[in-house]
C-alpha cells in the first residue's frame, strides 16, 4: 500500500534562465510558509540581492487558498491603486496574469523601476515570472513617467517570447 500514498506536485524550476541575451543565475532563494521567490541576476555582472539593476524573479505559490487569476488581478490592482504615482496595467491574456508597471523613485531609491510579470496557474500551485529593469534617471524627469511606456511595453512583448520557466514534478 506504501506505493499508493501520492505526493502534491513540487514546482521546479531553472538555475539559470536567459533573457535578452544575458544570462541570469539563481541567486537567492527564499521561503515562507506556501510561497517561494526566487531571484536570478546577470552572470559575472557583480550585482548582488542588495544593489542589482536587471533582474528576474520567479514567485512560487501552492495556491491552498485556491486564489483564482480573476482574484489575483483585482488584489493587484488594488495594491497598484494606493501606490502613489505608480502606473500599471494588469490583465489575463490566454490563462495568463499579467502586468506591466512602471514604479516612480523614491527617497531610497533614485531610480524608475520597470517590471514585466507574467502568472499561471499550474498543477502544483501558482507560479509568477517578473523581470525588473531599474533606470537611473535625474529628478528633471521624475515629472514624466510615460516617457518610459514605449520601453515598457517593449519589454512586455519581449518577456512573453520568453519560454515559460516553472514547472511542476
């Protein structure tokens, strides 16, 4: 009988993933409780968790609360809504979650952060793929965020060619 106890699905996921031509590599992996977050940085780029530019993010959630995308979209936008100057879109695509943000800087960081994400539901859970780009800028263009849509929304269609990269075993 031994053989017919099953075990909930585990995700898997990459040591390196590639993203416009870089290389990035598990850094840090992190866990809480149900959830995941694991973040990839550019190979032999000298950035660390503390102080990187470009990075991926891979957020993994075994979902017990059975939290829909429809669900997980409304909590986004509501969590988007109340950050002050931060400009967001968030919309389910072919089973898909995704959002396009631009962050504005702040007084810890002089920079514009912008994040693709995409997010499934998948067999052992919930899993989320974000690249985030921090720009330095200078204060003279603070006033303008959209100016950064068109890079965004370039980053956007590049990140959904990118092949998905969490799984489940």
């Amino acid at each position: 009988m031994a053989g017919c106890i099953s075990h909930p699905a585990q995700f898997s996921t990459p040591e390196k993933i590639v993203f416009q031509n870089q290389i990035f590599e598990r850094i840090t992996h992190n866990q809480l409780d149900e959830m995941q977050q694991m973040l990839y940085l550019p190979k032999d780029s000298g950035q660390t968790p503390e102080n990187w530019q470009q990075g991926v993010l891979l957020f993994l959630d075994k979902n017990t609360q059975a939290r829909s995308l429809s669900a997980r979209a409304k909590l986004r936008q509501q969590r988007f809504a109340d950050q002050v100057n931060t400009q967001a879109t968030v919309a389910i695509n072919q089973q898909e979650l995704q959002s396009q943000v631009i962050y504005p800087p702040t007084e810890r960081w002089q920079n514009v952060q912008l994040e693709v994400t995409r997010g499934r539901d998948l067999d052992c859970g919930y899993g989320q793929m974000q690249f985030a780009d921090k720009r330095s800028i200078s204060d003279k263009n603070v006033q303008n965020l959209a100016e950064f849509q068109p890079l965004l929304m370039q980053l956007a269609a590049q990140f959904a060619q990118l092949a998905w990269q969490i799984g489940c075993r």
